[in-house]
C-alpha cells in the first residue's frame, strides 16, 4: 500500500510552475521584464521586501527595466498563473529602496507567520541571491563570472575558460531520536537563544548516504547508536542554502555522551510530558513553528 502524501513543509514553493525549459529564451525574458503583468520580488542584503502585519506579505514589484538592469542579480523565478515572476538584488544601495511599498525584513523574523506561498518564493530567491553574490569569481581560473540562463547560471567571462557554475544547495539530515516509547533526544548550542532545545542535525558529507549521515552525526553529537532509520519529508532552509532531509530513528542505547564541540549546552532526554508543558521561555523552547524539527517533533508528540 503506498503511504500518504505528506503536506510539504513550509517554504516549499507552493503554486510555482518553474518553468525551467524558459530560462534559455532571451526573447522571452526580455517580453516578460517588459509586461506589466509580471511581477518582481526585492531582495536587500538578503531581505526581502515584505508588509508587516499578523500575516506579513511579500510585496511584489511591477516590472521597471531600467530597475532590472541596474540590480546586481536578476532572477527568473518562474510562473504563477499567467505571471512570471522575477527576483532582484538591490544590494549595491546604501539604504534600502522601496520604503514607501513596505519594509525590507530578514525571512528568519517573519517566515513562521507568512503565508506559505509568500514564504516559499522569498526563500527561493534568497537562496538564489546568496548563491549569486558567493559566485562572482571562478573557482578554476579566478576570473569574474556572469549570469546567464535567467540567472540560473555562472559563466566565467575568460574565453579561454568559460566554465559554468550551478546554484548550490547543502544537504543536511534533521533527526528526531526516541527511545522507542516516551522519551526523545534534545540538545541545543550556546548560540541558540535561552532555554531553546532542537533534534539533532548535521550536513551530509562527500560519499556519504542520508541514512549514514543519520547513524554518523547522531553517534558523533550524543553516542549512542540508532536503529530504524526512517524518511519522512524534507524543507528548503535557505540559511544561508540547505535543504533539511527530515528522518527519525530509534535509539538502541541510550547513556548520552555528548561532543561539546558540536553541543556546547549539552543534551539530554525529554518526555512528551515535559514538551507539552513546554513554557516557550528561558527555561525551555521548542523550535521555532516554520522548521521542519518543530514539524517532527510537534507530530512525535501527538502520536504518544
């Protein structure tokens, strides 16, 4: 019997036709930068441009060309409808543009109360726009590099090299560890803010699959071994350019021996108990509502 389909996890792109057979159509683009159907999303210093309220929503531009032009990055995001949607980044200004259209915010600050398709289209352009501003330069030659393919691509700009760079996207497994009745595993690190505690996480290393990478950071992080090592969905976590691949596991010892290398503030086992009465204060913090860790642990507990 084939499992449910798992509701995708927030900023996940929601109603967003790629469209990525475009990208390479010159003509196109130029059409659409030019429509005043289209719509651009604005990126500053890894903001984005966005009304606050109970519901913050992304504010989204009418096409300017010369705007277009002189951003630093242009990005054919896809399309909505009948819309194509752009990204720019509009780093280069001293103070942020637009005010009279809403405010520039970091996504971490207003994401958990945003709409999910809002939510989803910010992070892909951030992570586009951070990808673009760490690949300005080629890694064989040095050389500057260029946009291409509606921003989907680097191109080193020296004809004797011309190598393409591609977006980067970080794989990291996100855990949740239970002993197999009440109890799960917890830690948190001293940059986290007080009384915050998380599932367990680490990024896939070269040659590595996702479930040794599970075994491999739980053992390193908290030593103990697991068992029952289980997909459940993933997130894109554009801070600055992961994609969270979500699992749990079963512990099968349990004394905890923590690296305080990789935990500073330690770990240790919870109840469900403990989480539901969970103050939300500095004593104790479950993660923050748009992760995919509160997604895991939310449903682990309500399961009990």
């Amino acid at each position: 019997m084939k499992p449910p389909e798992k509701n995708p996890n927030i900023y996940a792109n929601r109603g967003l036709d790629r469209a990525a057979h475009l990208r390479r159509d010159e003509a196109w683009i130029a059409a659409r930068l030019a429509d005043k159907a289209s719509r651009i999303l604005a990126i500053w210093r890894s903001r984005s441009l966005v009304i606050e309220g109970d519901m913050p929503t992304a504010v989204l531009l009418d096409p300017d060309q010369g705007l277009c032009v002189e951003s630093q990055a242009l990005v054919f995001l896809g399309m909505v409808g009948e819309a194509a949607h752009f990204a720019i980044d509009l780093s280069h200004h001293e103070e942020p543009p637009f005010r009279e259209h809403g405010e520039f915010h970091d996504l971490r600050q207003v994401g958990p109360r945003m709409a999910p398709g809002d939510g989803g289209m910010i992070a892909y352009a951030r992570a586009m726009m951070t990808w673009h501003h760490r690949h300005r330069f080629c890694g064989l030659c040095g050389a500057p590099t260029e946009s291409v393919q509606a921003g989907h691509v680097r191109q080193c700009t020296n004809p004797d090299c011309k190598s393409q760079c591609f977006p980067r996207t970080d794989p990291a497994v996100i855990m949740l560890v239970h002993d197999g009745g009440d109890r799960v595993v917890l830690g948190r690190k001293a940059t986290m803010m007080p009384g915050l505690h998380t599932i367990l996480a680490g990024f896939v290393e070269p040659g590595e699959s996702m479930e040794d990478a599970v075994a491999r950071e739980v053992f390193e992080e908290v030593g103990i071994r697991i068992a029952d090592i289980e997909y459940h969905s993933s997130q894109p976590w554009p801070f600055p350019a992961n994609i969270m691949l979500g699992f749990t596991a079963r512990a099968t010892t349990f004394d905890l021996e923590i690296d305080y290398n990789e935990l500073e503030d330690g770990a240790r086992w919870f109840t469900r108990a403990e989480l539901r009465a969970s103050p939300e204060n500095d004593t104790l913090r479950l993660p923050r509502k748009d992760s995919i860790a509160r997604r895991l642990l939310n449903e682990w507990i309500e399961s009990g």
